[in-house]
C-alpha cells in the first residue's frame, strides 16, 4: 500500500504552502511503482570509471547496501538519476524506507494538488534558438553524407522563468494526470533542485534472470481527429527515414545484448506506441541475462546512452554531440529509476522532462537526425516533445 496517511496528513494541512513529494523520490510504471521517504546515504560517485568500467561503482552500491542492512533497512533499494555522460557524478541515494504500490493510487492520491496554482511563466528563452538548432541539424546531416556517422541526437533546452518557485507535486500532479500511461519520476537533487517527468521509454526492466527493454525511435505528432491521427501513425510506420532510425538503434542495442544473453528476442519489425501527443516507433527487446547476479543497474549501464539518446557509433556521435550542442546534456537524456539489494529494477530514459531550481524551469527535447532530416521538421519535432511538459504550465 502507498504511504495514505503521509499523503492525508499534508493534504489536511495548508495545502497551498506544502509539498507532499518535497525530498521524496517517486517513480511509477505498469509493474512497479513507489515513493520513499527519508535518506539513508546519497551516492555521487560515477557510474564508470576512467577505463570505462562499472566495477569500483558497483563494488561500492554493495558496500552501501549491506550498511543499510545493518542499520535496519530491510531490501534496500538505490534510486535517482543516472547522466547522460556515465562519467559524471551521479544524483543516486538509499533512502530509508519505500512503499511499493501502483501507478493509479499514486496518481489518485496526488490529484488533490492539482488545485494548487503554479507560478505564472513570466518569460520563455529557447537554447539554442532556431537558426543555431537548425544549423546545427545541417552540420550533422553534412557530416553523415559525408559517411562519418549514420545517426546522431541532437537536443535543445527551453528555459522558463516564473514568478515564484515551482510547486513540485502540483506540477507531477498535472504531469501525471496527462500522461497516465508514461512512467512518472521525481527526483530529490542536491541545492533543492527537482528533476520530473513523464518518460514513455523503459531503457531495461530486471526481475530474477529475465530483463525486457522498449527503445523508442522515430516519431510523428498526434492529430486531434480520429481518422487524421491514425492515418499518420500509419504513414509513421511506413517511413523508409523513421524506419532506418530506428533499426540504427536496435542494431546497437542487440550488439550489446546478445553476448551477455542465454536468450534474446528482438522482433524484426517495430510496432506503434502513443502518447498524449506523439507516435512513437517501438521494439520491445526481452531476454534472460546469463550472469544472474548482474544486478539492473548495471545491464541498464551497459545499455546507456543507447542510439535512441546518442547516435550510431555511439562514440562519434557522442563527439559530434559535445562539438555540436552548445550546452551539458547533465541529468538530461540520462537514465533515472530504481535498483533493489537482489538485483532487480527498472530504469527509464530521462526525456519528457523538467529540471526545477527556485525561479527557473529547463525543459529538454531531443531529435534523432539520420542523412534524410529535415532541419526545420527536427526544429518542429523538438517543440511538439517540449509540449508534453509545457502542457502541464497550460502552455502551448
């Protein structure tokens, strides 16, 4: 059961100045979902060392795992943020206690904030503008016909100023509220800062030996009438461009996979999925992992950032990323979820998000640019992904 009476009690109190989340970390999906409540040990330390490697980390998460057993912390579970570039310090942390429920309690119990009124967006800056985004589209393109990649990411921010600090459950609330079927997180970082989101990409699921994986690539926006929106799912599936982006990502993926799988099953063609405002190009990837006391962290490591969130090969088009993308992607097109002391988790792409500090909000969207991209469509399907957050400000 969800922590109810928690809830109430703040929910019974002066609503209008309370956070029932405040440093709590919530994260919700079709199988699992929890909350937590207070912090037992925060963990920054990188994901990979500099040879590449997760063994300091992982050796360390055991270290912590078994001081939480001994401090009374029965099935101690890891939750939080993973970066973009696994390199860079994580925003990771034990907490003392979680409560495991289901998606449609968390959302029930979290709609009463819903009344609460969010700051009012006084100012909107989008970084890089159109022009620099656009240009930098082009350059990409250039590069792949020149044969030095097949597919890289390129992403943008949006940065919002608002009258007051965002009220982070009244904005998960809303968030939630409009994408039901998405997984749902919320990040406690350090300085006060909030990392949330609706993410529509599971990145790995781990129980026992078996693990499953849903990349998502290529995308077309939703259509308010019936028969427009599913004729342009249809054509999405269709797309000789779309298509080829996405094969990209599964051919990496598998390459990945197979050596550490007994079993691997990956569909040759990719199916449909919605959400509130796109089509999305999907495979769900399952297998069961020949080393089962690799925990889920450390499959979703190996994994991360896949050629949905870098490019193929992944390690130029992280270098044309870093060339190209005139800021630190940071927390943004991580990966963000939970791993328990038995090895089991589900793990997220960090995208359809929101970074919160006091007055300032940054959204963040990405496009996967192949030789056929449209620089001016990449613009535009950047702002229809940004629209998934911005929806929740009651803007456009």
């Amino acid at each position: 059961m969800v922590e109810i009476t928690a809830i109430e009690n703040i929910l019974n109190s002066k609503i209008q100045q309370q956070s029932a989340l405040n440093e709590r970390f919530l994260f919700t999906s079709p199988e699992t979902s929890l909350i937590t409540s207070g912090c037992f040990k925060r963990i920054s330390q990188p994901l990979l060392d500099n040879t590449g490697n997760q063994v300091a980390f992982q050796q360390a998460l055991r270290e912590q795992f078994r001081l939480a057993r001994a401090a009374g912390i029965t099935r101690p579970k890891v939750v939080g943020a993973i970066p973009f570039n696994s390199y860079q310090p994580t925003a990771l942390f034990i907490p003392e206690h979680v409560t495991e429920t289901d998606r449609e309690q968390l959302i029930t119990q979290l709609r009463p904030y819903q009344q609460i009124s969010l700051a009012e967006v006084i100012a909107q800056q989008a970084f890089p503008d159109q022009h620099h985004f656009t240009n930098m589209v082009s350059e990409a393109v250039a590069a792949m016909k020149r044969g030095e990649l097949d597919k890289v990411v390129l992403s943008r921010l949006l940065k919002l100023s608002t009258r007051a600090p965002i009220n982070s459950t009244a904005l998960m609330a809303r968030i939630m509220e409009q994408n039901p079927d998405n997984y749902h997180f919320h990040v406690p970082l350090s300085g006060q800062e909030v990392l949330t989101g609706a993410s529509p990409e599971l990145l790995l699921r781990k129980r026992g030996s078996l693990f499953s994986s849903r990349p998502l690539a290529g995308s077309a926006k939703r259509q308010v009438e019936w028969g427009d929106d599913q004729e342009i799912g249809e054509r999405l599936l269709a797309s000789q461009k779309d298509r080829h982006e996405h094969q990209l990502v599964i051919e990496g993926m598998t390459k990945v996979l197979t050596p550490i799988a007994t079993q691997l099953s990956v569909p040759e063609t990719p199916h449909l999925v919605t959400t509130s405002k796109l089509w999305h190009l999907a495979t769900t990837i399952q297998g069961e992992i020949n080393q089962p006391n690799e925990n889920a962290l450390e499959l979703a490591g190996l994994l991360h950032p896949t050629p949905a969130l870098s490019g193929y090969p992944h390690q130029l088009a992280c270098q044309l990323i870093q060339q190209l993308e005139p800021f630190s992607r940071d927390l943004f097109g991580g990966m963000v979820g939970w791993c328990d002391d038995e090895g089991n988790g589900e793990w997220v792409v960090t995208i359809r998000c929101a970074r919160l500090h006091q007055q300032l909000v940054t959204l963040f969207a990405g496009a996967g640019i192949v030789p056929a991209s449209d620089p001016l469509s990449e613009w535009h399907e950047t702002g229809t992904k940004l629209s998934t957050m911005l929806q929740a400000f009651g803007l456009h």
